[in-house]
C-alpha cells in the first residue's frame, strides 16, 4: 500500500508560489529565483519560474483592456484558409456587403427580394 504524502509547509495560500515567482523582477534569472524562494521557504523548480513567466507574459501581451468588449459574433472573422484580402482588412463596404449577404442567407432569397421591393418602393416614391 502506497503511503499517503503528508502535507508540507508549502501547502498555504493557493497561487503564493507564482504570486512569488511574479514579484521577483524580470532581470532575475531562473536560477536565482528558485534560490530566493528557498529562504523563504517556498519550493520551487527552474521550469516552474518559466512556465509562471512565460504565462504572465502571454496574459500581458494578449489579453484585451477590461474596457474594451470582447467581439462580437456577428462580425467578419478572419478566415485561416484561403486567399487574405488585397488590403490585409475588410473595407467598410465590404464589411457592410459580407453583412447583409449573412442576412439575405438568414432570412432566405425570397423574402430578401420582398424586403427589397418594399425598401425600393420607400427610396422611388410609389
């Protein structure tokens, strides 16, 4: 029967490991992070300080502004299969076209042109 792994003073605060990792400045090497976490009684590996690091890097880099609202499914996405656009971005033209091309396929061809006919009738006057 294997034994049962008894806790360790390292079992405190969930995350005071990486929230520990974080606080040491980004000069500090791997090595000498794992040295600093030992005298204050932290156990840790070089690969976890990577792994911590590069995580927080990816969170920086990636992660939107709370400001900003996350996009919405109903614009274009870029595709990753096919041609990219001249531009390298959809023109607004384009973008309002791709849009109403997604509702005409919505609402269906037929009821599109009765859409049409009454919006044309609005714009001529009868």
């Amino acid at each position: 029967m294997a034994a049962k792994k008894s806790s360790s003073k390292n079992s405190g605060k969930f995350g005071a490991k990486a929230e520990y990792i974080r606080s040491q400045p980004a000069s500090m090497s791997a090595k000498d992070v794992v040295e600093a976490a030992r005298k204050v009684g932290l156990k840790v590996t070089v690969n976890h300080v990577y792994n911590i690091r590069a995580a927080s890097k990816k969170e920086g880099a990636f992660a939107p502004p709370r400001s900003v609202p996350a996009p919405s499914t109903s614009q274009p996405s870029a595709s990753r299969r096919g041609r990219k656009p001249a531009s390298g971005a959809l023109t607004a033209n384009a973008a309002l076209e791709a849009q109403l091309r997604r509702a005409i396929a919505e609402v269906g061809l037929q009821r599109a042109r009765e859409i049409f006919d009454s919006v044309e009738s609005v714009f001529v006057g009868g």
